[in-house]
C-alpha cells in the first residue's frame, strides 16, 4: 500500500474526475490521500471532499506565496478554528519560499511562526514548503524547539538542509522531481534519508513524474516515483512502500483513526 502524502485534489484540474482519479489510485495500491491546505478560503472544499471519501484527510493552513494576504493578528485564531475538523490531521502548507517571494519574506516568517504555535497547541505536524530560504527556515523551527514536529514536503533542498531536517525529528517527503534526470540533488537526498523518515508525494496536479511528465499529475502516479526510489536504494518495492505508508502513519496519527 502507498499512501500520497501531498496532493491538491480541491484544484480545478480535479474538477471533473476526482472520483476516477481516485480509482485509478486505489486500483495500484494508493490507497490514502492528504489532501493539502494552500488557502484558508479552500478549507471547506477540502474538508467537504474528506467528508466524502474515508481514505482522505486535509490540512489547514496558507501557503508562504499567501502569506501577505492575512492578517498576522487574526491567523492563529482562524487556523485553529478550522483545525476542528476531525479530518484535520496536520497543519500547512507553511513555510518559507524565497525562490518566487510572492510574498515578502516578512509575512512568510510570521505565518509560519503561527502556524508552529497551532501546530504545537494541537499536537499536530507541521507540513513545510521551503524553497532557497535555508538558514530561515531552520532559525524559525529553532525558536519552538522540542514543539515542532513534521515533514518536508517536496523537499528539492540541499543534502546538507535535509541533514537538519533530520537532526530536528523531520521527516523527507520526496516528489517526483527525482525521476527527473538533473535532480541529482534530489537523488542523494532519497538514498541518504533513513528508511524510517522518508514519505512519497505527488504534489498533485503539478510535477508529474517520468513517464508523465508534463502532464497533468495524479495520486496514482506516486506509485513511479516509489519505484524510482526504491531502485536508487536498491530495495525491492514493497519495502519502500510498506516503510513510507508506516512513517506516514506514524507522522499523521491521526489517519490511523479513519483510514480504512
Ligand atoms: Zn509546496
Ligand atoms: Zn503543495
């Protein structure tokens, strides 16, 4: 059994067959979906589309190219209150991304301050985006040391920022960025992580993996990145998807209550 980590199913490139998509998943063994919060107006389409199926579950939380969109005073307040749902079982996508900076960098810092405090008043894990904003990222996460748990998602970082991540008790989420050929960075991280702290994702409908790349992406397509690791550690397929489906598990505790 894999389990998709990240995905947007909300999006509008769902809009006609998230249904089949999930069937698709389901008939290869995809078999849980997080489904991943970028805006809080999205909330209730991605707690509607939990409701509908068992096996999905949601974030809260603004992405970092959101972040100036909302009002530092108030966003606690608001993630928590959506944060009740009892399919909510982490908190993001938050962090920090200074390749775009959509947002300035200021914004992105005091969203993903708040964003740990919820996560560390509710217990539940952080899912963090960071792109070129290193040194940021780490200093923020080491002001509520020993309160932030969670995963790196999509992570295409150095090997070094995963070497913190790791040191910290975060887990690595790889994408299919690493079917692609140039991403040796990626490569090195997938075989370096311990078996026990890797999840796959598809950050689905962007980043399909090879052999579908440039296309629309899917849950079921996590399944080729899975093998795409799988042969770089040179471990038989099962045992990566059996090892990221009990680290998702043991990440998202709350998923052991109503996935079937
Ligand atoms: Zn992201
Ligand atoms: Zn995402």
């Amino acid at each position: 059994m894999f389990i998709d980590s990240h995905c947007h199913l909300n999006f509008p490139e769902f809009k006609d067959d998230l249904e089949q998509a999930l069937k698709r998943a389901n008939d290869l063994g995809v078999q849980g979906f997080l489904t991943i919060n970028t805006r809080l107006s999205e909330s209730i389409d991605l707690q509607r589309i939990a409701d509908t199926y068992p096996n999905v579950a949601c974030t809260v939380g603004v992405h970092p190219h959101d972040a100036k969109d909302y009002d530092n005073a108030t966003l606690k307040d608001e993630i928590l209150g959506l944060a009740k749902h009892p399919k909510v079982v982490g908190i993001g996508e938050t962090g920090l991304d200074y390749f775009y900076e959509h947002s300035p960098r200021e914004p992105q810092i005091m969203s993903f301050h708040r964003h740990i405090e919820v996560a560390s008043d509710r217990n539940l894990p952080l899912v963090i985006h960071t792109r070129d904003a290193d040194a940021d990222t780490i200093a923020v996460l080491d002001d509520h040391r020993d309160n932030a748990k969670g995963v790196f998602h999509c992570f295409s970082g150095t090997l070094n920022l995963c070497k913190k991540a790791l040191d910290r008790g975060f887990y690595i989420s790889i994408s299919g960025i690493v079917t692609f050929k140039k991403a040796e960075n990626v490569h090195a991280v997938a075989k370096y992580a311990p078996l026990d702290r890797l999840l796959v994702e598809t950050d689905a409908p962007y980043l399909a993996p090879i052999p579908h790349r440039g296309k629309r992406n899917e849950p079921a397509f996590v399944v080729h990145t899975a093998e795409y690791i799988a042969e770089l550690r040179g471990i038989p397929l099962p045992a990566l998807a059996e090892a990221t489906t009990a680290n998702f598990f043991n990440l998202f505790t709350k998923t052991k209550e109503f996935f079937a």
